[in-house]
C-alpha cells in the first residue's frame, strides 16, 4: 500500500483517492454527499475569512471601516463582516445582512511512518480541547480515511471517542506504512553495506579489482549466498525506483480534492501533520570512487550515473494551479512538519525529503490563511494551528465585475492599523 498518494493529501492520500469514502467510528462506510455551492453565492456574494495578528496575538477589535479589499486591483465595498470566535458570531457589523455558516469541519491528517508516543497528547488536546458538538471530523491516515459526523459524536462519550481514534491512527500508521519502512530500512542497510565494501577494496592486492566483490551483510537470509557489489548497486537502485512510486505526487488528486472540500457547506479547517523524510543515500564520495575503480565497465558506470539522476530528480506539480484551486476552496489549512533525529551512519548521508512536497503544501498553507510551522512535538505544533484558526473574521462583498467568465481573481486585504499581519483567502474562480 503506498505510504501517500502524495505528498500528500501523497494529499492528503486515501482520502485522495477521491472515491472518498469515509468510515465511521460505528464501522458504517458511508459516501461524503457533496453538497453544491449556488453558483450566484460564488460571483455575487463573495465571503473571504480574514485573520489579523500583532505578533501572534490575534487583533479581536476591527470594524468594518478598518477593511479594505481589492480584487484584481479593483477596490470592493465591504458590506458585512462578522467576527467568530469558534462556532459563535460573536460581533456582527451590517451594510447588508448575510447569514454566515460556522459549521465547523476538521480534517486531521497523519502522513507519518511510525506513532509516537507525542501523538497522544496531540489527539488527547483535540477530542477534548477542540472538537464541540455539531462538529464533523474527518480523519486520513496512511491507510484510510474515516468520517465521524457531528451526530455520532454526540451520541457517544468524549473518551470512548478518543480510545477509538488512538486506536485507528496507530494500527493503520503501522500497516499502511510498513512497506515504505521496509524500503527504506533496506536502502540503509546496503547503503551501509557499500560504503563497507569500499573501504576493504582499498587494501586488496594489485590485480584483483576484476574480482566480482562479495559481501554478507544483514539483507542476506542464513545459507543464502553473499551478494556481489553489482547486486547490491542494482538492488538499491531498484528500491530507490520502489520509494519514488510510494512517493509520487498526483497533481490531480490535489485538485480532486480542492473541489472536494469547495463544495462541502460551512468552515473547513485541514491540518496535515507530516513526519519528515529521511532518505538513506550512499556518500557521493563513495560513488566516485566505484566510478574509478570500475572504468572499464560501463554496465556500472551508467548504474551509478542512474542513482545520481534519482538524487537529482524533481517532481513537477504546477504550484499555481494548486494555489488557486484551495484558494477557491475557502479552507483554513495548516501544514505541520514533525521532526525526528537524523541518523548519523559511516558512508551513509541520510538527507530530508520534503523539497519536493514542501512548495506545494506551503502554496495551499498560505493561499488559505493558514501555516506552516515544524516542530518534534505534534500536540505543541497542533495546539498553535488551532489558536491560529479559532478566531477569524468574515468579509462579505459583491463584486463590482459581475461576470461568470471562469478566470481566477485575485483578492487582496488590507487593515487600516499598523504593526499587524494580515492572512486570508487569496482568491476564486468566477462560475
């Protein structure tokens, strides 16, 4: 199974699948009923979430005069905002009324290879802390994705919740990510093995360089026989092969799943916690010096050429399309690196993966207000993405350009008051 259809989503990534299919916590899978947006709400009212931070302290005290929105340059008369604490409006100010939905829905997201214990304290904080009645949850793990409505949490106790949501995360973070540990277990193992190989060519005699190589290392079973350096080389190659298809990005799940949550009623809060990647890759050093002790063969010499490319490869998402598909979602998205030890081995570089990743979920973090923030704590990273998205305003205006001609337009918002920091909903298609 792979570890994410992303990068995520991979995105956020059995929920990528975009059967979507979620479980419920009584064992019920029920379809997600997308829930169609009026196309008139989308051109002729447009809302824009807006959060106002002095430092990280949220600036609760604005009024509607203190706003000014721009779309495609164009100014925009701001005709309601309201201020929500929450599922509560908790001050409103009205050139014309609009009835904001504060239905709250939660997407808690776990792209991880292993539970740790910290993990608790981050979902003890969440069912307890955070998620009140009338909430939906949705839940994506590196093996399923599980819905659990605002009426089935009512209907059970708070605990019993949290023991069932432990439970889930734990055992499909430890099924659907063995392979991906298993892959990348064995690409250190022979990466090790490697750079031990090497080092004991240097001290043979004069002569002997044409000799095949062999090695036991801990890949090999009892009784098999020892793997040769050409073996070896091609073996990690084919994991390296193995670990970019667990790995690949589908641009349109990303998209697939935008529209998902486009067209799904109320405020839509997603919160991706994802463990950083340490990929175990030979020292180049030690490549080089294979190159040179190999020059007469060019099976070899293309090999390792091959492994430098993997090294090099790139994955190509279009980053701006993805911005503005969330942003035309209107979602609050928070992307939370965990952080874990890198491992120090002999002749073995283990190197962070997320640069691939990164670009595209800092896009959507910051097209929707939200962050992006790292940490080795997830309940500290989680408690600072909920503090930062509780509290929000909502803008409503009529755009001046009425047209339903599909193009994205670009809205921008600005706050009469200095020393603040403004987030917010970048933009949307006009349809």
């Amino acid at each position: 199974m792979k570890r994410k259809e992303i990068i995520i989503l991979i995105l956020f990534f059995n929920f990528l699948l975009f059967s979507f299919y979620y479980k419920s916590w009584s064992d019920e899978f029920r379809p997600i009923g997308q829930q169609r947006l009026q196309e008139e709400s989308i051109v002729i009212n447009v809302e824009v979430p807006v959060r106002v931070f002095r430092g990280n302290q949220f600036v609760d005290n604005l009024t509607l005069s203190d706003f000014e929105v721009t779309e495609d340059g164009i100014p925009q008369k701001v005709e309601a905002v309201y201020l929500i604490k929450k599922r509560s409006i908790e001050r409103r100010e009205e050139e014309r009324a609009f009835r904001p939905t504060t239905i709250r829905n939660f997407f808690l997201i776990f792209e991880i290879n292993e539970y740790m214990p910290k993990l608790n304290e981050a979902l003890d904080f969440f069912v307890l802390e955070v998620l009140k009645p009338g909430d939906n949850l949705f839940l994506m793990t590196p093996l399923k994705s599980y819905r659990l409505s605002a009426q089935a949490m009512e209907a059970r106790p708070r605990e019993k919740i949290l023991e069932q949501l432990k439970g889930l995360v734990r055992r499909d973070t430890l099924i659907g990510a063995s392979e991906y540990r298993r892959i990348l277990s064995e690409m250190e193992a022979l990466s090790k093995s490697l750079a031990q190989l090497v080092s004991g060519q240097a001290n043979l005699p004069a002569g002997s360089i044409d000799t095949p190589l062999m090695v036991m290392d801990n890949l090999d079973s009892v009784g098999e026989q020892p793997r040769s350096f050409d073996e070896q080389l091609q073996r990690y190659v084919e994991l390296l092969a193995q670990l970019e298809n667990i790995r690949k990005v589908d641009e349109a799940n990303f998209l697939a799943f935008a529209d998902f949550l486009k067209n799904m009623a109320g405020q839509k809060y997603v919160f991706l916690l994802y463990q950083k990647e340490y990929i175990p890759k030979i020292d180049p050093k030690i490549l080089y010096q294979y190159i040179e002790m190999y020059q007469d063969r060019p099976d070899i010499y293309q090999t390792i050429t091959g492994v430098f490319e993997f090294y090099r490869r790139e994955m190509s998402l279009d980053t701006e399309k993805i911005r503005r598909a969330f942003c035309d979602s209107s979602i609050s998205a928070h992307f939370m690196f965990i952080t874990t030890p890198r491992k120090d081995l002999v002749g073995v570089r283990t190197e962070e993966q997320v640069d691939d990743i990164f670009s595209a979920f800092n896009e959507i973090a910051k097209a929707s207000g939200g962050f992006v923030d790292s940490s080795s704590n997830p309940a500290s990273l989680l408690m600072r993405a909920v503090e930062a998205s509780e509290t929000y305003y909502l803008l409503y205006y009529t755009p001046t350009n009425k047209e339903r001609d599909g193009r994205f337009r670009e809205i921008k918002v600005k706050v009469n008051v200095p020393g603040v920091s403004v987030v917010h909903r970048q933009g949307y298609f006009a349809r």
